[in-house]
C-alpha cells in the first residue's frame, strides 16, 4: 500500500537518457508478461507454463491479485486435475475463464466454488477430487507454491494478497488430499509462521495465520486437538522475547487464550486465583524492571487482568466464582501495589491513571458513592496527569466531569 | 491515477515556522498522477488504480477543488472497471473486490454519477452492483469475504455498507448479523480487530465504527474504553499510530481521529499539535504528503492526512464525513438532509 516509511533518497534527481531507456525496456517487459499471460488464459491454456509464467509476473509484483486468482483457477481447473504429465493443453470449463467471477461468493471453500463452476464439459476428471492421496500432482502442486511463497512473504510480509492466498491453498489441501497429508502441510505452516513472527513480532498479519493455523490444527477434520497449553507457552516464550514486554501483540493473545486455558485444565477455584496472582505478579515485576512503567503495552495487559475483576460480566473471567466481596478485596489491594509503585515513579501518569480507574470502579463494585478521602486522591490524581499529560487535556476534562457526578 | 509516491519528498526542515496548507501544489500533484506512464512504478500500481481514483478526487474534494479531474473521464474509467457480475476491479480486466467496488460507489458519488450505472453499467445497474456485494455476506456468520475466494475481514463489512448505503441498497443484507458479528470482535481494550480474537488495531477500528455509524448501531461502542485506547494513539510529535508501541503515520490521522469522531471524543487528543504533525508531512513545492516527514509522498496519506485536517476542520477544507471519509456536503446530496438529523 503506497509507501510506507521510504526516505527520499537523492533529490528529485532527474533520470539519465540510459536509465529512462532501461526504465522503458523494464515496462515493456512486464506488460510483455501481463498480455501473453491474458492471452494463454483466454486460449483457455491451463498449463505448467503459465503457471510458470504467472510466477515470473507475481516475483515482480507480489500486489497484482488478479494474477493470484489466474493462478488459483489455474490449479483447480487445471492441473490439479492433470495426470502428472502435465505438458498437453486441456480445455477447461468454459465457464473458467479469466473472467468467470460468477460463483456463490458468500461461501468459504473453495471446494464449492469448485463444484458449482459447471464441470460439463472435457474436463477428464471431476476436478474436486483428482488426486486424493499421496503421490498425485495436486500434492507436488501445492508444495510447490508453498514454496514459491515463502521467500515473496520474507521480502513482503505485509502484503495482504500473500497471506490469503497461502490460506487458499492449504484449504485446498484439505479438500482434495488426505487428511494426514494435509496435516503435515499445516504443521509445517507453524514453522513458518514462527520464523515470520520472529522476523517481526508484531506483524498482525503473522498472529492473524498463526490464529488460524492452530484452529486448523486443532480441528477434528484433521484429527486435531487442543493445543491452547502450546500456544500459551509461546506467548510466554514471546513476552521474553525481543521486543520483551512491549509486545502487545503477544498479550493480547495470552489474554484470549487463558479462559480457555483454565476451562480445559479444569482449573479449581484455587488453581484459578493463583493463576490470576501469578499473572499480576508477572505484569508487576515487569512494570517494576527497566522502563515498563511507562510502556502501555504493560498497561492494557493490566487493564486486561483488572477487567476480570471489575467488569466481570461479558468478558472471559480468569476467576469465575469470585464473590464480590473477592472481587473488591483483589481491586483493594491493587490500588496499594499502585501507590507503592508511586514510589519513584512520580512522573508516570499510567499510575495515576489506573489509581483513579480502578478507585472509581471499586465504588461501583461496591455500589456506593467515593468517601472524602477518595475525592481528595483523586482530585489531586488529577491534577497530576493533568500536568504530566497535557494533549489528552479533553479526556481529563470529561473525567474531571464524571468524578463530579 | 497514478499510485507512485514522489516526486516529492515531504518537509520537516525546510518548513516555514507558521505551517500553511498548501492548496495548489496539492491539486498539481493529484493532477498529474495520471500522466506517469513513463514510470514502472506506474504500472506496478495498477491494482490500486481504482483506490487510487477515489483517494486523489475525495482529496481535491476537500481541497474545494471537485472539478480538477474531468468527470466524463472519471465516469468512464470508473464503468471501464466494472465486471459481468457487477463488482469493480482494480482496472479495466482486474478482477472484481469489495475494496473498488466500494471505491466505485463513492467515485460516483462525488461526481454525481450513481445515475450512470443505470444507464451505461451492467445490466441491472445500481442492483447488479448491490447484489455483487450482497452475495459476499456470509448468511451464517454476518460477515463479509472480500471476493469469490473467500477471504474475510472487518474492512470488508465497512466496504459492503458504505457501498450499498450510498446505492440505497442496505436492505439486501442482514444488518443485524453483521453487527453482531463486529460485536464479536470486540476486545477488553474496547478495539476490534480483523476478526474475533484478533488484536486491535485502529484500521479496523475505523472500518467497524464506520459500519455501526451506517447501521446506527454505535450504542454496540464501549466509548470510554476504545476513546482511552484511541487517545492514547498519539505519540509526543503529535502525530498518531495505529497499536501500541509502534511508529505514527499520516493515515492514521485519518483512522484514529475519525473513530474518536464517530464516539464523540475527538478532543480527547490533541488537535492542534495532530494538524502541526499532518501538515509537516506535506511536500510544500511539489505536492503531495507522506506517511512521516521527510519520506516519499504519495495519493494515499495525501487523502487521509488532508481528510485527518478537515475533521480536525482546519481552516480551508470541506467539512468530511467520519464514516465515509468524503465531503458531507456529498453523503448529504445523495442521503439526504435527514441523514444528519438523525438522532
């Protein structure tokens, strides 16, 4: 998408004659490309070669989807339902061609869009299902892309279309491969998916796969199961990592997967409020080390544990069975923790304004209205993000405003 | 339209101490995307050339400038990207998306042009168009793929009812599925994210907030929570970013500070040091702005930091629309005055 962060290099530096015609012959040369590719396509020429050549184009310009959706019906129209001698040109449905966008596009599967494509014509096999099992060229095929993906996502990893097709693909997998052998393809997408997110840990991109990946994993389809322990590990693994703590990316996905977590160990009411002090008492530590006190990815985390507590109703709970008197008690004694932590913090307004958060949710926990003391802290709260954080003056008006009432 | 970015390079030291707008390098700039043929670049772009359209015109808008591309041309080149099953590609022969087709209706919104689908489009004009877009909600779940091959995302849902809002044509879909399937999303930080159990991110914020707000159904907002969160977008440059802990750019002067909108809590950031921030990315010679001061400029932080501005109302610009970043004055004509009476 447009250019993100590209320093201008040179001034506007005007192109030498050579460079102009070299800029001309590398025009030329992918709009060679593009065309020759159209007119394959509206030869209906469902090869290896145009395969090859849709690659060639799609190394240059990762963005064209157009391209990525040639090759998909490429695949499915095509050589998926090929022998493995895949040089002869077969003449797909007519409804396949370059334009055929007439298909129930509300559906997921591709397998549908498959099945409702019209297969009446020479197409050999049905093309849904040519090669179930393991040494047909549908296998080869989808390895092969999955290969050819993966240095294009290194070099673009946020490029939309890349994703969606690599999912495309796998899906695919799981229609016309057996069950075992599309498992091993997902499984090694975890791999993958690892190496992208080490690359850079907070591409959503990346957490959006892995999300699915698992969830694939883990279907009974493929003859899954839960793997919210694993995956709650690599959060902790992340958190350690090298952005540390202020990968939120990571937090959020621990703040997700932990109700799970507890209901499948079938955590006691025990194992649950232990587990909720462990969690304080990682986020605490943190804030307490280098500069986390004033890293809100810290922050939202807290908010995420105070949350359980406070808005207990519509979130998953960490603590289901707390009695409100629990619930108040553990707000009670954050409010503590977050003086203390005052204590040579003096400048770090995400303290302040929890303390006045969390002091006003306590009275609503309570149901009562905030005691003197309890106005005068927050006041002077107040005052002290009012000076520490001037650009959010406006919210710390309306705050000011909803302490009044 | 052309998406390469420069010529220009934005400013930051060369800047003047009392920051101007600059109108008419703006307007040569958008003016002459379309006459770069001679760049790779150029051609590089092409899946983007529809967004591309919408971006530079919905700029010019905002700039008082409506008239600075021909709308015979931008009619034509519009109906020129449309396929047999209604939806619109990138370019003439691109496949169909739900991200042109949105582009396309508010093209010819801006131009006064829906009428012209009757005449020239597809057959079934403005219903071909709506139907395309109807057929990609999921019945099931309430969302919508972006295209035939199913890929699913919040910016999809925000893209189907822009689109059909403007055509008149929301009844085609279940509003409340779709809803409740944005509810879903929706994390403790009061953010959404591209689908449930996704992290928050303000794009998606922006696109979710802008289909409550066509739907009516912001009360489905937990203000305080996403306004704290939104706010906090702003880094000390002034500028905003678009998750925590990351860069600030330009477009998401755009992204943050029209969902703030949307809740009611723009002033919750601050606004004059956002406006010093947005117009430190202009190229104040060439035209254009970028995504930070001193990178390449190009025609998509050019639109959202120039529509960031005018919700900001800074002085010069239209006035524009939260939820479907176009002038009011244009939701206004084609919605009706009642649109904005609403209560």
């Amino acid at each position: 998408m447009a250019s993100h962060g590209v320093p201008r290099v040179a001034e506007t530096a005007q192109r030498t004659e050579a460079q102009r015609l070299e800029e001309e012959r590398q025009i030329r040369e992918y709009r060679d490309l593009e065309e020759l590719i159209s007119a394959k396509i509206a030869e209906r020429q469902y090869t290896l070669e145009v395969l090859e050549l849709t690659s060639k184009l799609l190394k240059k310009n990762p963005e064209y989807y157009t391209i990525w959706n040639v090759r998909r019906r490429l695949l499915i129209y095509g050589l998926f339902s090929k022998p493995s001698d895949s040089s002869s040109h077969l003449t797909a449905s007519p409804n396949s061609s370059l334009t055929d966008t007439t298909k129930a596009s509300s559906e997921n599967s591709s397998s549908s869009t498959i099945t409702t494509s019209g297969a009446s014509t020479t197409t050999p096999q049905n093309p849904a299902f040519p090669n179930r099992g393991r040494n047909g060229t549908t296998l080869d095929l989808i390895r092969g892309d999955l290969e050819f993906l993966f240095p294009i996502m290194v070099k673009y990893p946020k490029c939309y279309w890349l994703w969606n097709y690599r999912l495309w693909l796998l899906q695919e997998a799981n229609e016309s491969l057996e069950s075992d052998i599309a498992r091993e393809l997902w499984n090694r997408e975890l791999i993958l998916v690892g190496k992208m997110l080490v690359k850079d840990s907070r591409n959503f991109h990346g957490w959006g796969y892995r999300r699915k990946v698992v969830s694939e994993l883990e279907s009974p389809k493929l003859g899954g199961r839960s793997m919210v322990e694993s995956e709650f590990e690599y959060t902790t693994k992340m958190i350690h990592g090298d952005k540390g703590l202020s990968n939120f990316s990571a937090w959020h996905r621990r703040s997700k997967l932990i109700p799970r977590l507890l209901d499948e160990r079938n955590a006691s009411d025990e194992t649950r409020r232990q587990f909720l002090d462990d969690e304080f008492e990682l986020i605490i530590s943190a804030m307490y080390t280098d500069s986390y006190p004033y890293q809100q990815s810290a922050w939202f985390y807290y908010q995420f544990l105070m949350t359980t507590l406070t808005d207990y109703v519509g979130h998953g709970s960490i603590t289901p069975n707390f009695t409100p008197e629990d619930r108040a008690e553990y707000v009670t004694r954050q409010l503590v923790i977050l003086k203390d932590m005052l204590d040579g913090a003096e400048d770090c307004k995400w303290i302040y304004n929890a303390l006045i958060d969390y002091t006003m949710a306590l009275c609503r926990m309570e149901e009562r209205k905030p005691d003197l003391d309890e106005r005068q802290d927050c006041a002077t709260w107040l005052a002290e993000l009012r000076k520490l954080d001037p650009d959010r003056s406006g919210r710390w008006d309306d705050l000011e405003k909803s302490l009044r009432d | 339209m052309s998406l390469v970015s420069g010529p220009g390079r934005a400013g930051g030291n060369a800047l003047p101490d009392e920051l101007q707008l600059v109108i008419e390098p703006h307007v040569k700039y958008i003016q002459s995307l379309d006459t770069r043929k001679d760049e790779l670049e150029y051609w590089l772009t092409e899946h983007l050339r529809l967004n591309g359209l919408y971006w530079g015109l919905n700029a010019l808008h905002l700039l008082n400038r409506p008239d600075a591309l021909p709308r015979k041309e931008t009619i034509d080149f519009v109906l020129s990207c449309q396929a047999d099953n209604g939806g619109f590609g990138a370019a003439p022969g691109h496949d169909a998306h739900l991200l042109y087709t949105a582009s396309a209706v508010q093209i010819l919104a801006m131009v006064d042009g829906i009428g012209e689908l009757e005449k020239r489009g597809k057959e079934g004009g403005a219903m071909a168009v709506g139907k395309y877009i109807a057929d990609l909600q999921n019945r099931e779940t309430g969302t919508f793929a972006g295209d035939e091959w199913g890929e699913e995302d919040t910016r999809f849902i925000c893209c189907a009812f822009v689109g059909l809002s403007l055509l008149k044509l929301l009844n085609l879909v279940d509003l409340d599925k779709a809803v409740d399937y944005i509810v879903s999303c929706a994390n403790f930080d009061g953010g959404y994210g591209v689908a449930p159990g996704a992290e928050s991110h303000s794009g998606q914020i922006f696109a979710c907030c802008a289909a409550l707000t066509i739907a009516r159904r912001l009360d489905k907002v937990d203000k305080d929570k996403l306004g704290m969160w939104l706010s906090e977008r702003q880094v000390e440059g002034g500028g905003l970013n678009g998750r925590p802990e990351k860069l600030e750019d330009v477009c998401y002067s755009w992204w943050v500070s029209s969902s703030l909108s949307m809740i009611g809590r723009l002033h919750w950031i601050d606004g004059g040091k956002l406006s010093r921030f947005i117009l430190n990315c202009q190229d104040p010679e060439n035209g254009g702005l970028a995504d930070r001061p001193g990178d390449m400029v190009d025609v998509f932080h050019t639109n959202f930091g120039l529509a960031g501005l005018a919700l900001l109302e800074f002085d010069g610009l239209e006035e524009v629309d939260a939820a479907y970043c176009m002038p009011k004055k244009v939701v206004e004509r084609v919605l009706g005055p009642e649109y904005y009476n609403y209560s």
